[in-house]
C-alpha cells in the first residue's frame, strides 16, 4: 500500500503540469524451470499477466446511437465506469475538457491453494495502473489524431512460481514485478474513421487476438489475450511490456475490418532492470494479421451481439530444435515460427429490458502452430460461457466459467523421454488444463469491484509429477 500511496501522490503532482501544458497549447517471471533443460522456445510474456487497462477494453458498440431509441441501442459488452474520487477535485475533468483524459486504476489478485500442486501456501500480486490519453484534436486541431502514454508499478509474488508448479499463470497481474514505461504510441484516423494506424511503442496484444470476454477472468490463461501465442512466439508482447511497431487497420464495411503489424521482436526488452525504457530495436521482426466480422452490434441491431476474428502470425526468432536435444551434445537450432488462430463471442440470450445490456454468451479461441519441433505448445484452447445481469437487483454484476487447455509439442516429449535417460528424475510434459469458476461484484457504478474466484489445475506442470491442485482467490479492482 505504501507504494500505491506514492504512485498515486506523483500522479496527482503530474495533473497541474498536465494542465499547464494543455493551456499553453489550447498519454520476467521465471516460472519454475520446464521439467528438463530443454529451451522451451516462449516468450518470457507467458509466465506475466497480461491485463490491458481500463483505456483498451473493447467497447462493444460502434456508431452514434445518441439519436437511437433506447430499445434499440445496441448491446454493449463493456460498460462505461464512474471513478470512486469523483472528478479529482475538478482536476480531471478540467483536464478532460482540454483533450488530456488520465485513467488510474488498482488491480490486486489474492490466492491460495489449500488442497494439491507442490506445496500449500497463500500470495499476493497487483498492479498499479496510469494511462494519459491526449486528443490531439483539441490539443493541436489534429483532428482524428491521439497520443497515448502509459505506466504501471507491479508488485507481489506468484502462486504458480511458488506453491502449485503450473504453466498457466494464476494471477494474471503477475509478471515483470517492476515500474514499466508501456505505451509511447501516436493513433491517427483517416477516411471517416474506417482507417487507423499506430505507430510508436506498442503491444500487440493490445490489439490482436482479443475478445472482451477474456478480461473478465482471473487465470491469464484468459486474460488479456489467450496466453497459447506467447509460448511459441518469443516476439509476441502485450501488457505491461511494448516494444517499437506500427499497425494499421482498414474497416472495409461497418461490420468488417483487416489488421495488420509489424513489430521489433527482441524479447530482451522486457528484462525487468530495463524498466520498459530500453529503447534499442535489434528485432528479428515479428509479424502479425487479423481479419474480423461484427454480428449485429450497430444501432439498430438486434442485441445478439457476435464477434469472430481470424489471424495469423510469424516470429524469426531463432528456436530451439526439439529434434537436436538430448544427445549428449549441443542443441541446434532453426529460425522462424508460424501459427493460426481464431476466437469469437457470441451474445446468445439477452434478457431484461432493451438497453439493460443484461444477457448470456459464450467465447471461445484456438490456437495452432504446428511446427512441433520448435513450439511448446502447438494446440491451445479457450472455452466459456459469461452472463451479466442474473440477477436482477444486480444488473452490471458478472459470472463466468471458462476452461483453458494447452497441448505439448510431442518432439519436446521425446527430447525430454532422451533426457531421462541421463537424468531419471526428468519430467515428460504430455498437457495442462485449469478450470475457472468467477462472479464480478460490480460497485459504485463500476468503479471498485469484488471478485471471488476458484481455479482447479489439472496436471500441473504438464508431467504428471504435482497433485492436481485447487485454488481459492478473490480480484479487487478500483477505478480511481
């Protein structure tokens, strides 16, 4: 708490300088080590939590609907949130009136695990969040143009790292426990706002492979973007790691739009002692591209809200070869690595009154890169089912249930069976699976929300050596 206390205290001494600007001119954790030696080829970012802030989530409704009749304003899968400070003491207002919007928010994941993995204990992780958003368009009359600066101080430990021995990290604002610079990315609009490019520093899980869904849930399998990429993929980032790229992404139709990114794929970036501020770009690059289709979701519509993405990706890293491994001699290696991927959601039953955004969906992803000779984990899934409003007396309240699986590369199975040879007490990795069960308390509008959750890890590790374990945590989240 005494470092949230002297974030949140610079933050505030940063609104008058905010302000005067604005006037004069009119924002890696190791987990336990793979059960051999064997390099397991994935980016440091799938033992972190990738949480987006606040600013990224997705807003589930396009267009202006100010002059659509409320029964049929769209379905919105992201509510607008109050801030449990009000207007800052008409800091933040002002400061929104000039084109400079901040959002500071605190996420804190408690868990224990009672019963199973390597041992039973309890751990604490959080971040700390600021994002200062600046529109240009009032800053400087650049119109369709915004810039955007972001930070967060992570702290805390691990439940997987310490206790269970898992693979799919627990709590998802685990990871890079440090002060991090994130975003340093200039947006620009063009023709109406069916053209966007970003260019800057940048995480592409920011925008690729996302589904508003996954924000919801506490295991980062989930959260941020299906984890399954960041195994295979060395030069894939998300939050709180960026690295320098550029996107563009063109909306042939309302419904439509084609995505695509070039980014500086050297994972060393994110070596906590950097802070986020190493600036250097010595790739390899790495390359990614989405195509995506909206159901329903504009003014007008229905509330079936549906949303289905495809992509693919290409990192030229340099990999591990599984088939060299395990041979009493040096590994080799091979260069590049490619996968697919698809998710969705869908809004299947809504229900309460039009506009209510009360309703019942389901979300799944999957992921494959199937050169198993280089990926750890070729096939990955997501599943689950979400429903807002059950109850009710609690209409913007939360519950979920999802279920995430990752698939090992059998070549990294017959490296680490060689690898028995020499060292019997070697693990072979065949799977891990862990279900989640969560309801989202919703309070003061949005602004402070209380989260139990329960995770049940199957196989942790992947190798049949660790008790399948349960885990008891809660979320806590506040929008300042």
């Amino acid at each position: 708490m005494k470092i949230l206390k002297q974030i949140f205290a610079v933050s505030l001494l940063l609104v008058p300088v905010l302000l005067f600007l604005s006037g004069t001119a009119h924002a890696q954790e190791k987990l336990l080590p793979p059960v051999s030696d064997v390099t397991t080829n994935k980016s440091s970012v799938a033992e972190a939590g990738e949480t987006n802030s606040a600013a990224d989530l997705i807003s589930g409704s396009s267009g202006d609907v100010s002059q659509v009749p409320a029964n049929l304003h769209p379905f919105q899968l992201t509510l607008p949130r109050t801030h449990l400070l009000g207007d800052w003491f008409g800091l933040r207002t002002n400061l929104e009136d000039r084109g400079i919007t901040p959002t500071l928010t605190f996420v804190t994941d408690l868990a224990g695990n009672p019963v199973g993995g390597k041992s039973q204990g309890f751990t604490e992780a959080d971040n700390l969040g600021l994002d200062l958003l600046f529109d240009l368009n009032k800053l400087l009359g650049l119109e369709g143009g915004s810039f955007l600066v972001s930070m967060s101080q992570r702290s805390g430990s691990s439940l997987s790292a310490e206790r269970v021995g898992n693979v799919f990290t627990i709590q998802q604002v685990y990871g890079g426990q440090t002060f991090h610079l994130i975003n340093v990315d200039y947006k620009q609009q063009f023709l109406d706002g069916r053209a966007e490019t970003s260019i800057g520093r940048i995480g592409a899980g920011d925008d690729f492979l996302v589904s508003a869904y996954n924000y919801l849930f506490m295991q980062n399998g989930f959260c941020g973007n299906p984890v399954g990429i960041f195994f295979n993929s060395p030069g894939m980032s998300a939050y709180p790691n960026a690295t320098w790229g550029a996107r563009l992404k063109v909306k042939p139709t309302e419904r439509t739009y084609v995505m695509g990114g070039v980014y500086n794929g050297d994972p060393s970036i994110r070596d906590i002692d950097h802070n986020g501020a190493d600036m250097s770009m010595n790739g390899p690059v790495f390359v990614i591209g989405e195509v995506g289709y909206k159901r329903n979701g504009l003014a007008g519509d229905s509330r079936y809200l549906g949303n289905y993405k495809v992509g693919f990706w290409y990192d030229n890293s340099a990999y591990t070869d599984y088939n060299s491994v395990g041979y009493a001699q040096p590994a080799g290696t091979k260069r590049g690595n490619w996968g697919l991927y698809t998710l969705f959601d869908q809004v299947l039953f809504p229900f309460g009154e039009p506009g209510s955004n009360r309703g019942f969906g389901v979300f799944g992803s999957f992921l494959v890169s199937p050169d198993e000779s280089v990926s750890q984990l070729p096939y990955f899934f997501t599943a689950g089912v979400a429903s807002r409003g059950i109850f009710e007396s609690r209409p913007i309240d939360v519950a979920g249930f999802g279920v995430v699986y990752g698939s090992f590369s059998s070549d990294l199975s017959n490296a680490q069976e060689r690898e028995q040879l020499l060292a019997p007490v070697t693990g072979v990795q065949n799977y891990e699976t862990v279900f989640e069960w969560t309801y989202r308390f919703n309070l003061r509008k949005g602004a402070v929300f209380i989260q139990p959750d329960i995770q049940y890890v199957i196989n942790p590790g992947g190798a049949g050596q660790i008790n399948d374990a349960l885990v008891l945590g809660c979320q806590l989240g506040f929008n300042f």
